[in-house]
C-alpha cells in the first residue's frame, strides 16, 4: 500500500527536518556565490566618498564601510571566497586521506606503523597554530590558504578511512576478489573505497564548515585573503575598528559564518544519522 506525498512528508520532516535545514541552509548559501556577479547592485571594490559608514538602506541594503563600499556586493563576493575554500581544501585533505588511509589499513604492517605514527606526530600539534606557523612563512593569498589548510587537516580522514579499510578487508566479498585474481588496486578502488564512502562523505561535509572558519580567523588577523579582495574575515576585521558606530560591518559577516557553518554542520551530522545503519535503528 503506497502513501501519499502528504504522509511520506509527514513521515519524512520529523526524522530528518534537521537534514532538510542543513541542506537548505548550505544551497542557499551556494546559490548566493554562485550568483554574486548578477545580485551585487555595486563592484565589490569601488570607493565612494559621499557614501561613508552609511546605515543600511534601500541604495545600501547592508550599510557600507569606511571606504563607501557596498557591504552586500562585498558579502556576496566574500561568500564565493569562503566557500571556495572550503571546497578546494576539503577536496586536497580528503584525496590525501584517502590515499594514505586505504594504503595504511590494506597493506598493515610496516606501512600501517609508519603512516598512523606520522598521523600522531603530525596530531601532536594544534592544527590552527601550524597553519598560523606555515602561513608566516609565505605570501598571504587565497591558493596559499586553500593549500595550507587541506594540507594540514588530512589526519582525520586517513585514521577514519584506515579503521574502515581494516573492518572491510577481512569481508568475503573482499577475500573473493582476491581469490579472484583481482590486484590491490583494483580491490581497494572497486570494492573497498565504496562501502567507506559514507564516513568519508560525512567528515568531508563537516570539514567544509571547519575549513571556512579557519579562512575567516586567517582573514581576520590579516593573514588569509588580502584587500581589496573581499572575504567574510577581512569585512568583519574592518568592521571591529568602528563597532560602535558601524555595528552592521561586524553583524552580517559574523551571522553569514555563522549560518554557513552552522548548515553545514546540520548537514553532517544528519547524513551521518541517515548513513550509519546502527544509528538508524
């Protein structure tokens, strides 16, 4: 007996309205990037005396700052930014985690001893401090930022993958590929990467999240995407200089990383909900 589309919503909202705000929240904030160079009513980077720390109004909706920009071209350009890192470094961490997880977990031994300890040495160090550390030896800029953090945010998704690869390279339809003839890489691509797909896709939603706060505190101390270029850290680093008369310079950017970051975590946590059969039940 088939139900309606009513009551599968009913059925559906109550179990998973959290993934459907997530979702909602992180397209909508996507399709704002996306869009920026048609809804921006200003460049992002022109200078206008006459318009200096003006309130938001109908010529401004969010003010400007103390350069006469328009904060919401500003914000909608800014919003590109963080979320292009977010994207770029989650997509280097995971490639490199994925690499060294499966190899660690398949291969064992030796292998495994050598990479799970570089992970331990490398987790010895607060994450944020090195990249601080990393970033002071090089130039302040946007491929610099994207590198840097997928290169030092790695560790959890190689120790994720490689606990996965050790559960899924004891299972028959592992040891029948191999009794097939099927080479370790032919097992770790076809049949071993699919069924560790599900956390890897989790950790990657929630690094998202992570990678764009990291940007945003770079950009705030000045070491992350430099003006003019706009970034949601660098506007709410001008605008704590006039707080108390421009309060809207600190407000929008700091709810924009907050919203992002906050739908990208409902977003994790619910697929993880969704994914993991043992929480479902």
């Amino acid at each position: 007996m088939s139900l309606s589309p009513h009551a599968l919503l009913a059925r559906f909202l109550p179990r998973h309205g959290l993934l459907l705000a997530g979702a909602g929240i992180v397209a909508g904030m996507s399709l704002l990037a996306l869009l920026a160079p048609l809804l921006a009513p200003y460049s992002p980077t022109a200078i206008n005396a006459e318009a200096l720390l003006q309130a938001p109004s109908w010529a401004h909706p969010l003010g400007t700052d103390a350069l006469g920009r328009d904060v919401l071209s500003r914000m909608l350009y800014g919003a590109r930014v963080s979320l292009w890192v977010g994207f770029v470094a989650v997509g280097l961490s995971v490639t490199i985690g994925l690499a060294l997880g499966l190899m660690a977990g398949y291969a064992g031994g030796l292998t495994d001893e050598i990479v799970m300890r570089g992970v331990d040495v490398i987790l010895c160090f607060p994450s944020f401090f090195l990249i601080l550390a990393v970033i002071a030896f090089l130039e302040p800029s946007l491929l610099n930022i994207m590198i840097v953090i997928g290169l030092t945010s790695w560790m959890g998704v190689a120790r994720l993958v490689r606990a996965e690869t050790l559960s899924l390279r004891s299972r028959d339809f592992v040891l029948a590929a191999r009794v097939a003839g099927a080479g370790p890489l032919r097992i770790l691509t076809l049949h071993v990467l699919p069924n560790a797909a599900a956390p890897v896709l989790v950790s990657a939603t929630l690094g998202v999240a992570g990678a764009i706060l990291v940007e945003s505190s770079l950009s705030f101390l000045g070491l992350g995407v430099q003006p003019p270029m706009p970034s949601w850290g660098n506007i709410l680093m001008e605008g704590k200089d006039v707080l108390e008369i421009a309060p809207w310079l600190s407000f929008f950017p700091g709810l924009a990383i907050l919203l992002t970051v906050l739908g990208y975590n409902l977003l994790g946590e619910s697929l993880r909900d969704v994914l993991d059969p043992r929480i479902g039940r």
